[in-house]
C-alpha cells in the first residue's frame, strides 16, 4: 500500500513581545502535539516504535527567512521530520517592553502537522 496518511492536527502559537518567529512557531508546533493521541498506531497498525512514523511540518509565519528551522523541527518528539516553511501567520502591533524582547509587535504562527507511516 505504501505511505498512507494518518492524521492532521493544527496548532497556533505566538510571542507577545519580541517579534520571535521561531518562539510562536515552537508553540504552534507544541499546541498540536499536545492534541494528538496517535493510539490507532498501535491499536490499528501494531506500530511499536514511534519513530517509524513521517511527519510533514508546515509552518506559516510573518518572515519565515528569520525561522530557526532546527528549533522548531526539535518540538516534534518522535518520526522523521520534513519541515516547510511558508509566509503567513499574522502580525499586530503589541507593546514594546524591552525588558520582555525586542521589538512592539505580537507575531502569530500556523503549524499544521501531517503523520504518515508506511502500510504494507
């Protein structure tokens, strides 16, 4: 049968202060983690190791050329990781608090995982 797709999760992330890329794509990253529960790997597939799994991460955010790509790619704990950064998310003016980052506006990021694994 070969790769078959297994889910979708979408998450959301943002830095309030500090215009960090990368920060509100870790949290994007993070939040669609934290709702998924990938059971049927095991129940439905028998798939032991979490590492046999594929997962394309694609990442919308204001200036994806500042993205630490290794940073965000960290935050996916399990699989191989395809990461693919477009230009998007959202970006409104905040409070600049130089004690908190640089710079006055919020940055938000879009991640949408996709797992795959193999199917015989």
């Amino acid at each position: 049968m070969g790769r078959r797709r297994l889910i979708v999760e979408l998450g959301s992330g943002a830095d309030l202060h500090g215009e960090d890329v990368t920060k509100a794509a870790q949290r994007a990253v993070k939040d669609a983690v934290s709702r998924s529960c990938l059971c049927g790997l095991s129940d439905i597939f028998g798939i032991t190791d979490p590492n046999k799994m594929y997962i394309v991460a694609k990442i919308a955010c204001p200036y994806p050329e500042k993205l630490k790509r290794d940073e965000v790619i960290k935050m996916i704990p399990f699989g191989e990781v395809k990461l693919d950064v477009v230009s998007g998310g959202l970006t409104v003016e905040g409070l600049n608090l130089p004690a908190l980052g640089e710079g006055g506006n919020i940055v938000v990021a879009i991640a949408a995982l996709t797992v795959y694994i193999d199917v015989a």
